[in-house]
C-alpha cells in the first residue's frame, strides 16, 4: 500500500482551489480546480471541506472538520481510523442522512447537500445503499419485508424473487420468515445488507458491515461487497477496522479526531 500524506494527495483539494479559473481534469485535483468542474461522470462522489459541529454540555464539539475527498464511479474506498475519530459521522454526511454545518457533497452531478429532506432521500432512494453499524431493521417486519421495503418503494418488478434472492445471498435463505428480535447479531447485519444491495444501487455505504460477524461469515460477506463492485460496478464506501479488508479497496480515507489525516491509493491489482 502506499502511503501519501494528505496535503500531497491529489484527492485532497487545498482551501484556495474554489476561487481559482482555471480548467483542470478532475482525475487530478490540481490547486486551480474550480468548484464548476467538480462534476466530472468519472466521480460518482465528491465531498468537499465538510465540517460537522454539534452542541453538547461542554459546549460546541467539532466532529468533522474540513474534510474534502472523492470516490471515482466503480471504485472501493474504506474509511478508517479510531473509534470516535468521525467515521460514521462522515458516512451519513455523504449518504445524506445528515447534513454538514458547513461544505458540500455531490453524487455525480447533483448536489445533495442543496436538496432538501426529500430530494435528498429521493435521490438516495434512486442511487444509493447503506448498511449501518446498528442495522437500523423495522422491528414488525420479518427478514424477507425488510429486504422488500425498498423494492417497494423503488416500484420494481419480482420484488419477492429479488428479495429472496438478495437473503440467500447473505445465507439467511432459512430465515425470511423471522423477526429481527429472532435475530442474532450476525443475522441481523446480513438482513441489514441485503436490503441494502437489493435495489442495486449505484453507491453502496457500509458501516464496518462485518463488525458483527465471526471471521468466516464476515470474510463471505466482505467478498460479497467486492463481489457486487466487481460485478455491478457498484460503488462501493466501507467503514472498517480489518486491515486486510482496506488494503482490498481502491483508496483509504484515514480519519483522526475528525481530521483526514491520510489518503491512500492502493495499486488497481491485484484484487481478490
Ligand atoms: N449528535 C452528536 N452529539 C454529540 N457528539 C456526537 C454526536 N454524534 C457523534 N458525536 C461524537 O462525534 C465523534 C465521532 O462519532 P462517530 O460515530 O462518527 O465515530 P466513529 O469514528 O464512527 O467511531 P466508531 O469506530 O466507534 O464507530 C464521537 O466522539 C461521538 O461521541
Ligand atoms: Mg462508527
């Protein structure tokens, strides 16, 4: 893997580069890449300077700060760092489940941090899948409905098959009848991923997706991400903790007390 320090890596955009004019290709963030070429169909997710600040009893609390990072179509990117360091936090800013106190995030050529609550849920609905690292499943709905929600609220065709398919996938295909709370972890995680992958979503989140998992279960369902970018294109941004698993992505995000302290570039192969 090769490291490159942050203020040296071409992902990275300096403060000044929004006020400069002239043209450059965004493959390369040069320091004169103005904001207007920043939509480029090679980035599917482009994030740039977001803060995150919240109040707590002590007082403000930055918990992202200026962070600017993207993620070209078809690419895998792991997010690290320590707990608290932001990870999750950054996650639902780019997903627009959350919104910045300050600094922009674009899929593709739209702007989601322009939208309001509802263009940005359905554009999310459109393009993009999360796995959250608390599953997030509704509690009245057995495996198979959770996995259909967002069948049905897409308005696809063979929702039921889709969805079935999606659980066998994950091996729950003996469970789809069961409620979360008949759950363990484990399956619950892979409930929680095959609604996420169901829709076949242009950009798939995951937050450490196999946190919950024993190895051999985990390393089946982190093949089965890489699997789906390899064979979907899907896009794919994962949080984790397991080395192995960043050095399989294209680019490593390294995230510190909310700071991006490292972008890293893995060479293209060779891929498992
Ligand atoms: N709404 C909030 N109010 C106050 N503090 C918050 C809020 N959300 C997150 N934080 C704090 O921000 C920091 C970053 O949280 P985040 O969940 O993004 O960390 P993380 O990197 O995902 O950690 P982990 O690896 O443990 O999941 C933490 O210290 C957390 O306590
Ligand atoms: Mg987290």
């Amino acid at each position: 893997m090769t490291i490159v320090r942050s203020e040296d890596h071409t992902d990275v955009a300096p403060s000044n580069a929004m006020s400069a004019a002239v043209s450059a290709p965004r493959t390369e963030w040069a320091e004169n890449t103005p904001l207007t070429n920043m939509t480029d169909a090679d980035f599917l997710l482009t994030a740039r300077a977001l803060t995150k600040k919240v109040t707590s009893p002590e007082g403000e609390l930055t918990i992202l700060d200026d962070v600017s990072l993207s993620v070209r179509r078809g690419e895998t990117a792991a997010v690290v760092g320590p707990s608290g360091a932001g990870k999750s936090t950054l996650l639902a800013l780019l997903a627009g489940l959350d919104e910045p106190t300050t600094g922009q995030v674009w899929l593709g050529d739209e702007e989601l941090t322009a939208l309001d609550e509802d263009g940005r849920a359905r554009l999310r609905n459109r393009q993009v899948g999360f796995i959250f690292q608390s599953f997030h499943l509704l509690p009245s709905l057995t495996a198979l409905e959770n996995v259909l929600l967002p069948l049905e609220l897409s308005g696809v065709d063979h929702e039921a098959e889709r969805a079935r398919k999606a659980l066998t996938r994950v091996g729950l295909d003996t469970r789809l009848h069961h409620y979360p709370r008949q759950l363990s972890g484990g399956e619950k995680q892979r409930v929680a991923i095959a609604r996420a992958f169901v829709t076949e979503p242009a950009l798939l989140f995951a937050d450490e997706p196999t946190g919950n998992l024993d190895n051999k279960t985990g390393e089946r369902i982190m093949n089965l991400l890489f699997e789906l970018n390899a064979a979907a294109e899907t896009t794919l941004v994962l949080v984790t903790h397991e080395v192995a698993a960043a050095n399989r992505c294209h680019r490593v995000f390294e995230l510190e007390a909310g700071c991006l302290v490292n972008s890293t570039s893995n060479p293209p192969t060779p891929r498992h």
